[in-house]
C-alpha cells in the first residue's frame, strides 16, 4: 500500500487531501514519526525521524495521532481481497504482501512468460482496492522475492512495475547500493569507500566481497544479480530479535542506561543486517528492583534497520510512559514482525516527483 497510515487519514479527512500528513507525536513533543504522506516525504520526513525535525524540515506538515485499530481494520479488509486471488500468500506487515502466483501459470513455457500473464491480475487488483477501499497500491512483478519488493517501491504511488528475468541484471545496474537489502550506512560507507557504489559496480567486481564484508559479502553479490532463493510463505523462523542486560546494580543513572540502550541497538542492528530483515515493531522492557517487569512498543509504517533509529524509537519508548521512575534491574530492547527492508524513497529520475 501507498504510504498506508496517512493515505487513510487523507481519505478519511479530505481536508488533509494534498497536504503534507505526518502520523506520530506533535513537533512540540518528544515524539517520533510513524509514518508520512508523499506529500510530506518530498521534504526528507521519514518514520522514525523525530518529531521535531519532521517540523523543521516540513513546516506546514499537518501532524495527526496514530489510530492503529483503524489501520489494522483497513488491512483486513485489504488482504481479503488480495487472499481471492487465490495466491500463495505471505503477509509481511499490515500493508504489505507477497503472492505466488506460479501455480496459476504453470503451462508458460518459461518465467517471463508467466510474469507478463501476471500483469492483468495485478491490474484488477490495484482496480478493485481503489474502488472498494479508495486507496492505491503499488505492485512488483517478478521472479523472485527480492526482486519483486524492489519493483513494488521503484514506481510509486500507483505504480506497476515488471522486472523480467532476462532484464534483471540490467534494471539493477542504476540502483545505488544503499537499496539493496542489508546495506545500512555502515556498510554502504565501507562499499563506497571500495568504490562500489551502484549495484553495477558490485555485479563487475570480481571477487565475492567477502573480504569487505564478510559473510555479508557474498550473500549481497548474489542479490546484486538479482538472485533470491526465499520462497512466498517460507519463513525462516525468525520472529523476533533482543538485548537484554541485567546490571550488577540496580541504576537510574541517565549516562549508563543510555550507554546500555546504544549498545543493544548496535548489537540488533548488526543481527537484522546478517539476516537482511528491517523491523516494524520495537520494543523495550524494564525490570525493577522487586521484580515487576513492562514492556512497551510501537509500529511504524516502515521498517527500522538502522541502529541510530532503534535507539531513538527505545528511548521515546522509555520517555514516553516514564519508565526509568526508579532504578532499573533489566533493560532490554527488542524488535518484531520482521520483513524486508524497506527500499526508501528511491532517487531515480522516474517523474518530478521524489519516490
């Protein structure tokens, strides 16, 4: 779906049609983004960017407060129609979703055949969602999971994009290396500092990156290809990472929880970059000294992989309900429902506006 919590709000409240929406806390709290309109995203506001500086960079963005029951219920109502197709379906956050659709297409004589009946599916149901539902949706077809996310986000709102086998190695040669799965901003500045910068300068390099990047190196070669082996609905038993640490001392101490808490996003940061997973759901946990334990969460629209954004969604989590009102036992920070990195704001020179 096309930037799904503030396209709802928009066609629930047509004042906010064509205005810039960003859902989270207010500019004037120490809140943090869930999600932003296109309208908003033109300015450089993303989730899990502060309040605060979503405001300063888009001053006249209208800020509205998550209603998650009502985007969950949109959701359902989406997916129900997506599960008539009668696809394999892998659902992977509450706006988006893989199909497998080969079954229906078994007698093509080869995979671009199959991939090109596909394009008449798609069509009808982007057609229904927008009439049903009045929201738009953009959709990747192609042969693999990997390819077919990157072909969802290379052409929206609206769009409709068909990555053919046989063009795969050429429509990811542009694509700057910070778009593929598992490449934060550490990794991209180790490639850069190597001089690959673009998929293309990893798809000629003659060596498997592993000397880079360890076992990362190879793994990122492969789908620089356009390679991806994951089938639709496979899940690969990771549901959930964690860091938790038990202090020697109970503590309030803001300079050693902070210190804590950075630490434990770096450590789940490294863990979903070896696993190429972006989060949509993060977590902290307290523990104190008798013992009563709490946990709180948030969903954003767009999956986290960074640790800089980890830290700062925990510690709004902790501020938020003043959690830290004693001192602590345990700390732990964690992350849930787990997917695909999200490819975000694509710079290409599709059309005039920024993806």
């Amino acid at each position: 779906m096309d930037a799904f919590y503030a396209s709802v709000e928009q066609r629930d409240n047509p004042d906010l049609s064509g205005r810039p929406v960003v859902v989270g806390a207010p500019p004037t709290r120490r809140g943090v983004v869930c999600a932003a309109s296109y309208e908003a995203r033109r300015f450089g506001v993303h989730s899990a960017m502060p309040s605060v500086t979503a405001g300063r960079l888009c001053p006249d963005a209208v800020f509205v407060r998550p209603e998650f029951s009502r985007y969950r219920e949109e959701s359902k109502q989406i997916m129900a129609m997506v599960e008539e197709i009668g696809a394999e379906i892998e659902q992977v956050s509450i706006d988006e979703a893989y199909l497998d659709l080969s079954s229906e297409f078994s007698t093509a004589s080869d995979t671009d055949e199959a991939l090109f009946a596909a394009v008449p599916v798609a069509k009808k149901l982007k057609k229904r969602i927008h009439t049903e539902r009045n929201l738009t949706t953009s959709i990747g077809i192609a042969g693999n999971k990997l390819l077919a996310k990157i072909g969802s986000d290379f052409n929206k709102p609206n769009g409709l994009t068909l990555i053919p086998e046989r063009d795969k190695v050429q429509f990811l040669r542009p694509l700057p290396v910070r778009k593929m799965h598992g490449v934060g901003r550490v990794t991209e500045q180790t490639l850069i500092t190597a001089g690959l910068n673009t998929l293309a300068d990893i798809q000629d390099y003659p060596g498997d990156l592993k000397h880079l990047l360890g076992r990362f190196g190879p793994a990122l070669k492969r789908s620089a290809l356009g390679e991806d082996t994951r089938s639709v609905g496979g899940h690969e038993g990771v549901k959930s990472i964690s860091s938790e640490n038990t202090f020697y001392e109970d503590t309030d101490d803001r300079p050693t929880l902070r210190t804590c808490l950075r630490e434990q996003a770096d450590d789940i940061a490294r863990r979903l970059q070896r696993k190429q997973l972006g989060a949509y759901t993060v977590q902290v946990k307290v523990r104190y000294s008798d013992f009563t334990t709490l946990t709180r969460q948030l969903s954003i629209e767009e999956p986290v992989t960074e640790s800089d954004d980890l830290y700062r969604l925990g510690a709004y989590l902790l501020r938020k309900d003043k959690l830290v009102n004693r001192p602590l036992r345990l700390l732990g920070l964690g992350v849930s429902s787990l997917g695909d990195p999200y490819f975000r704001q694509l710079e290409l020179p599709l059309d005039d506006q920024r993806k």
